[in-house]
C-alpha cells in the first residue's frame, strides 16, 4: 500500500533542548505529563516483604484514576514507552547502579470484534520484555522474554463465562502472570486497585483537608493504576551481594538503597497519512494493522518518582516540567534552582499564623516551630528563619551531621534555609545515624545536638529525590497491633515513651520499616508529609514545641495537636494481599462504586456511629460477585451471590448511620450461585445499604433504595 508521511507532521515529544517533564508522586502532577497519562508516574513503594524478609518488593505505578469500565479501549501500559525502575545501593558510584526495564506490546487476537473479550480472544493482549542493569543502565540482559500482562477486569461474562475466557476467577489470571525472572526476580504486570489513598479534593482546594465542611473523600476511590511489580533478593540490591543476615543491625549503612521509577518516550513521532484512497481498492483483511505512527530519535525521560508528593506539593507548577526532565542525581547540582523549595516549603506557609495560616483552618493543629527552646539558644524553623544555621559557630555542632567538616554545607547551607535541616534530607539524602538525628530518648535535657537514642540510618547522599530504605530493618508484621500506617512517624512515638523500647539503646521498633524508611502500601503519607512540615521530625530529635520549657514535659499540647492531625482519609479503600504482588485485585468494570454522602431525603450521613464500616463499605475489590433486584424495591428484594470456593459468606443490610437492621446470609456455602430473597416491608422509605463479607473480609456493598 503506497502511503505518504504527512507533512513533517512531527510532535516533539521531548527536546534536550527543551524543558518539558512532568510532577513526582501520585497523580497528573505536571501539565505536560496530565496530557500523556500512559507515561505517567503515580506512586513508588519499596519495603521488606511481610512473609519474605530475604526479599525487597518494589511497586511501580503508572496511567492514574483508571475509571474500571473504561471501555471499549480500556487502559493498559502503552507502547513505544520505556518504563524503568531505578536503585542507588553504592554511594562510590554515580548515578544509577541497578536498572529495570520494561517494553510492552500489544495484540488483536480477534480485529472483527468491538468486544475487547470474546470467545477466548482478547483484543490489546498485552506482553512484556524485562531487561536488566548491573552497571548502571551501560549494558543490558533480558530477563524475562515473554510476560504476560492479564487483561482488564471487565467483568464476569468476560472473565468467567464461555462466551468469554472461561476463567474460573480474575484472581486466577493474576497468579498466572506472576513469573521469575531468569535471574531470580518475581515479576507482575497488570492493573490493580489504586493502593493510594488521599483527599485530592480536599487537599487541591487550598489545603481543605480535613475538609471544614462535608465528609472526607478518598479521590482514588474504586480506581485502578497500572502496576509494576518486583521482588528481589536483597543480595542482588545490596552493593556487595551480602545476604541480610550478614548486617551488623539494622542501622547498616552498607544495606541502604535508594529508589525511583520513570517513563521515557522517543524524541520524536511522526503521524502518518494513510488516506482512504490509498485502501480503497484492497480486499478487506481484517487482520491487518495499520500504522499510523512511527517513533525515532533518542529515548527522553518524561516522568519520574521517588518520594511522594514532591512534584505535586512542593514543586511549583512554573517548575513542575522540568522537575520531571531530571534525574534525582540532577538535583543536588540545580540545587539554587530547588534547593529553596525545600529550604521554605510552601506548605509552610499556610502552618504560619503570620503568614497564611488563618487562611487555611485545616492546618490549624499544624504550627512549626518558631521560638524552640533549647540550653544553646532559641531556634525558628518557620518560612524565613535560620532554623538550626544558627548553631553555626557552636562547639556542641562537632562531630554531629551538621559539622561542615563532615558533610560540608550539605545540610546546613546558608542562613534563612530553616528546612535544610530536615525536609531537605528526608527528599534528598536520607539522615544518618549522627545527632542530631537521634530521638531525644537520652539526650541532655534541652540540647538536641547531644547524642541520643540512635533511631535509622538511611542515608544514602550522592542522588537527590528517591525512596531511601535501608534492607536491614525488619519488616512489622501486618497482622501486628502494634503495625501503624504512621510509619517512622509511630515509630518514634514509640521510641520516645513507650517504656520497652525508650530505655534500651536499639532495638527493632515496631514501624522502622515504615514511611520515610521506604514506603509501604499502607503508610499514610500524605498525612506523615504534612505532619513532617508541621515540624514534627525536628520535635522527635529534641527540637520541640514553642510551648516547651526547658525541664519540663516535651509532650506539650501543640506536639500532641501535630500528632493527633488527620486528614480524614487514613487507610486505602480496600484491603491488600498478603503475598506477592500485594496490590489488591483491580476493580471490575461492572462494579458499582458507591459515593454517596447524602441520604435520600437530602440529609447528610452520620458516619460516626460505625466509621470502621463505613470506611470499609463498598469498597473491597471482589472476589465474589452480587447482585440485588429489584432496586428500588417496595416489599421484597432478592440479592443473587456467585461464590467460586467453600467460604463463611455474611450478607447483611445497614440502615445510612451504619447500623445493622437485618442478616440475610451467615453460613459457609459451597461454591456454586445463590438467590437471597428478603423482606423489607417493615424498613421505612430511604437508602441502605447491604455488605458483603467472604471468611470476614468485606467484598462488596450494593446500595438499595425502599420505595
């Protein structure tokens, strides 16, 4: 077929001459990278794996807010994109040491269908090639030839029925996609549950979170991303191939890694025209693909992540693209183009009664330290100040992380920098273990520069914006009481007044392997980062509250309203797996996603009676099927229930203040379909809801409405 290029028709997707990026953590947080949503990075997470400790699981997701019945073309990773995570082990060697690469492709099995799923085919099946780096991204081996990526969730006709793949479940999918690496790695690709949860809402409209008015919403609620995820022995990533029971304890410095995830596209895509005329005269071949584009040039970084929320809150959107043009080891050497972003937050701001803060009511139990006391002076972190500069000069300062004659001006670099001494190194160099990074457990009362309670050590200098974690701390068992979605936060906490671990030197505190220590999936970090704003870090190391006084009780009322701050969205809107990949199943495009915050006469719901229920309410990714007709319904309704194993089911109805008015189900069935029918002529008019729960996990919540 003769076909013309159009025109020069080129799109500059990324010029080295031109300054394009996009934002860091979660999602659509850059103008240029909002426009390319398949080469957009959402979230990184890197922890110990709960049930194996030899092993770091590493997540990376792309394409935000994938609404599950995006069809007929539903989202997936995209094609001519490069998607890289990165690892840092070894702070002797520049840049990169390890590098993970992915290519994806795609397939029409059956082009004669406008149904993504029939008959056993699938349209856009999507496969993988996984090459990887032990020099730092020089030379690279494949590792994985053929992986498959699961299709999309769209629901049980075409998952589970012969019409369709004839799957006995999703989750059967998933597991078949899980595979190993020739060199060891387990590997999946596919969508799952967004594991991020946040009040983007509340937290774009100038900082409303907790919201003044209204109920919290988690902005990524019943979404899904495109995940991609790693387990990897820790003698691969530490930079001697050491096992992790060679550690000395868990402040090893020779086990910490740093890690950050990016997208990269050719520089430059031409659009071809292919022309009617130009098919006109051809006998219809439905298997043949046409080719509307063609890339070339050099491969150009458009998104990357490290830590979260960096590009999206501290970065300001005049910078947001270039920031995501950068790699991390750029950032130290723009360090007076950003450096000042971290130096004064802006965040910071609206914390300051002097500044912005009676505009943000929210923000109001987060106010940093202005006027710390302490036996070597009075320290002001707010915007402007000179923070911990103005030790400079001070004997106390030797031998601490602060003395230029250790790390130079790294931490302490000029006057009017009062975060320098801590939002700086938790996004750019990890702390180590050095006062005054120590709790203030042992401390002389009143002197943060003293020694203290040694706490983490994750301190890995030579890049800039990356998940740091140190592989030598133990992971906290989820199914712990003790296990805190505050991560460091909690575990300081801990280490400061919980008497079995304040009065030892080290130990394994519970949530050392919690965010900024890494990331795992159930950390908070939208509130630590917040928390971490309002100054908590430095109350942690002895710098405490304006209201202390020397000599007296550093648990003071402003620490405790920094500690007890929320932003009303706490947990995912689902639960998570307990094994590889640990993402949760995504959610099926037939889902019914229930948003609803008012009742059916127009009053607002009372969550607080049951908040445990209704945080968890219609919300878990199922692994069972229901539904309920008729809806709305007048006297009797039946609620029609798929099991695919012998499990305890419970089906119950809620009234809108989460109380339980009736039990329909609560029994062990065998796999099979069920028909519930129920009376509700007894319930007034209005909205309820009716959960289900398979061996107490909740699955689904239908909402239903009595005429």
């Amino acid at each position: 077929m003769k076909r013309k290029i159009y025109a020069a028709f080129m799109l500059l997707i990324m010029a080295t001459q031109i300054t394009a990026p996009a934002f860091a953590s979660s999602h659509r947080e850059a103008p240029l990278i909002a426009d390319d949503p398949l080469a957009d990075n959402t979230d990184v997470y890197a922890f110990r794996s709960p049930d194996s400790p030899d092993k770091i699981t590493i997540i990376a997701n792309y394409v935000p807010g994938q609404l599950p019945q995006g069809g007929p073309n539903y989202y997936s990773f995209g094609e001519n994109i490069r998607y890289e995570i990165h690892i840092d082990n070894n702070i002797a060697t520049k840049g990169d040491d390890i590098v993970y690469r992915f290519t994806f492709k795609k397939k029409n099995e059956d082009p004669t269908t406008f149904f993504n799923i029939r008959l056993g085919k699938q349209n856009l099946k999507t496969t993988y090639i996984m090459e990887r780096s032990m020099d730092g991204g020089r030379n690279f081996k494949t590792v994985v030839y053929n992986g498959t990526v699961p299709p999309p969730n769209i629901g049980p006709r075409s998952i589970s029925s012969p019409v369709g793949l004839n799957s006995p479940d999703y989750n059967t999918l998933i597991n078949k996609a899980i595979t190993t690496s020739t060199t060891g790695e387990k590997v999946f690709c596919g969508t799952a549950d967004d594991p991020f949860f946040v009040d983007l809402g509340g937290i774009f409209d100038l900082g409303d979170a907790p919201r003044a008015s209204g109920k919290p919403v988690d902005g990524l609620k019943c979404l899904n991303v495109s995940s991609i995820a790693l387990q990897i022995d820790i003698s691969t990533l530490q930079k001697d191939h050491k096992s992790v029971g060679a550690a000395v304890n868990s402040l090893d410095p020779n086990y910490v890694i740093g890690v950050w995830a990016s997208a990269s596209r050719q520089q430059i895509r031409i659009l071809n025209d292919i022309k009617a005329a130009d098919i006109a005269n051809q006998v219809p071949n439905p298997n043949r693909e046409y080719d509307f584009s063609l890339n070339l040039g050099k491969w150009i970084q458009v998104s990357r992540l490290g830590m979260p929320l960096t590009n999206e809150a501290i970065i300001p959107i005049g910078y947001k693209d270039l920031w995501n043009s950068l790699t991390p080891y750029e950032d130290l050497a723009t360090i007076k183009l950003f450096g000042n972003f971290f130096y004064n937050p802006e965040l910071a701001l609206y914390m300051d009664d002097a500044q912005f803060g009676g505009a943000v009511p929210s923000f109001k139990p987060l106010r940093i330290q202005k006027a710390s006391k302490n036996l070597l002076g009075t320290l002001g972190f707010a915007n402007g100040q000179n923070g911990a500069y103005d030790f400079k000069g001070n004997a106390e300062l030797k031998g601490t992380a602060l003395d230029d004659a250790i790390f130079g001006t790294l931490l302490l670099p000029a006057k009017n920098s009062p975060r320098s001494v801590d939002i700086w190194p938790i996004f750019h160099t990890g702390v180590p273990n050095l006062p005054p990074y120590q709790l203030a457990t042992g401390k002389i009362a009143g002197n943060p520069l003293s020694a203290g309670k040694p706490f983490i050590n994750n301190f890995l200098p030579n890049g800039g914006d990356m998940l740091r974690l140190n592989m030598a701390v133990r992971p906290t068992p989820r199914d712990s009481k003790d296990f805190s979605s505050l991560g460091l936060i909690q575990a300081a906490v801990t280490g400061l007044l919980d008497p079995n671990y304040a009065n030892t030197w080290m130990q394994d505190i519970p949530n050392m392997d919690g965010f900024p220590n890494g990331r795992r999936l159930e950390d908070d970090v939208t509130r630590i980062e917040l928390q971490a704003v309002g100054g908590v870090v430095l109350a942690a190391i002895g710098a405490w509250y304006d209201d202390y006084n020397i000599g007296g009780s550093p648990v003071t009322p402003q620490l405790l309203n920094v500690l007890s701050y929320t932003t009303g969205i706490e947990k995912n809107d689902t639960t998570f797996k307990n094994k590889f990949p640990y993402v949760q199943t995504p959610w099926a495009g037939t889902h019914v996603c229930d948003c609803s915050e008012t009742s059916a006469s127009g009053n607002k719901i009372n969550m607080a009676p049951n908040r445990m229920v209704y945080q968890r309410l219609a919300i878990a990714a199922p692994e069972m099927i229901a539904t309920t007709s008729p809806n709305p319904f007048v006297e009797t309704s039946t609620v029609r229930y798929k099991v695919d194993a012998a499990a305890q089911i419970n089906i119950s109805v809620y009234d809108v203040n989460g109380h339980q008015v009736k039990v329909l189900v609560n029994k062990t069935v065998k796999p099979g379909t069920y028909n519930q029918t129920w009376n509700g002529g007894d319930l007034i008019k209005g909205v309820y809801f009716i959960k289900v729960t398979k061996d107490g996990v909740i699955q689904q919540s239908l909402r239903v409405v009595k005429g």
